[in-house]
C-alpha cells in the first residue's frame, strides 16, 4: 500500500532503524512529519516537538543526521506519532539501543497508545521488553509461531 494511502487510512509505520532526514534540523523533520497529521475529532493533538520524547526539543536546531542512534530512532518514532495514526506499525523501535533507552522507548509508546486510544503492532526481538504492556504477543521461531498469549489485564493496552 502507498504511503499516502496508509495514512489516510490512519495507518502509521516505523521502518526498521527509523529513517529521518539527516540534512535537515530536527526541527524541519517533524515539521514535514506534522503536515501529514489526520484530524480527528476527540483525539489529542501532538502540536510540538518533544510531545513523547521531551528530550528531543533541545536538538530541534541540530542536523537530524548529527544525532545518536536513540536520537534518531526517538524523533522517528515521534515523527509517526505526530501524524496522528489509529494503528501504528513499529518494526524493532528499539533495535540497537541500550536497554535504559529501549526501556523508556517501549513506556513512551505505552503511554502514547493509552493517552490516544489507539493501537500499536510492534515487531520485536527482545521479548522481555515486549511483553512489558503487550496485550497479546505472538511469538514466531524460525517462520513458525511458537506461541501465543493474550494478556488481558486492565492495566495494559
């Protein structure tokens, strides 16, 4: 499906390793992300930088290639965010950082899901991380699933 066509079909997705634009600011690469943002009648809007990730609002003047991976990989993820999407498609959010980061990456999108009511499919190799606000997770080896669990808790989404 065209990417125009999966967002207005609200549909947001997050490739692996999270693509940005490097050449531009932070700033300017959020600005682009926003103008694609659906309206929607009782959702709330992301109207600035650093809605989920507050940090990234003291880089929004740097070159978005100058940043670390987190970094990159936070402002991509805000920059699906900021479009507002009814289902998100996340593939490895948190492939290639810290566990501290990829901790705070998988809480932010937690947080964002419950706040926004919307949905999340996340593709993701650390299963521990995953499971942490999973509602159901499907577990897959070699191809085949291994398992599968629905978590049907109040305090998950």
């Amino acid at each position: 499906m065209p990417v125009h066509t999966r967002q207005k079909a609200g549909i947001g997705f997050l490739v692996q390793g999270g693509k940005v634009f490097p050449n531009l600011t932070v700033a300017e690469n959020f600005e682009i992300a926003q103008r694609h943002r659906r309206t929607t009648g009782d959702a709330p809007a992301i109207a600035a930088l650093g809605y989920v990730f507050p940090d990234l609002q003291r880089y929004r003047d740097a070159r978005a290639g100058l940043l670390s991976g987190g970094q990159r990989q936070m402002l991509a993820i805000e920059m699906v965010l900021v479009q507002q999407p009814v289902l998100s498609l996340m593939d490895e959010p948190t492939g290639g950082l810290a566990e501290d980061l990829a901790l705070a990456v998988i809480d932010a999108l937690h947080n964002y899901v419950l706040y926004n009511r919307s949905g999340l499919l996340l593709v993701e190799q650390n299963v521990t991380l995953a499971r942490r606000w999973a509602t159901r997770v499907l577990e897959l080896s070699d191809g085949t699933v291994a398992s599968l669990e629905a978590n049907q808790t109040e305090d998950k989404a």
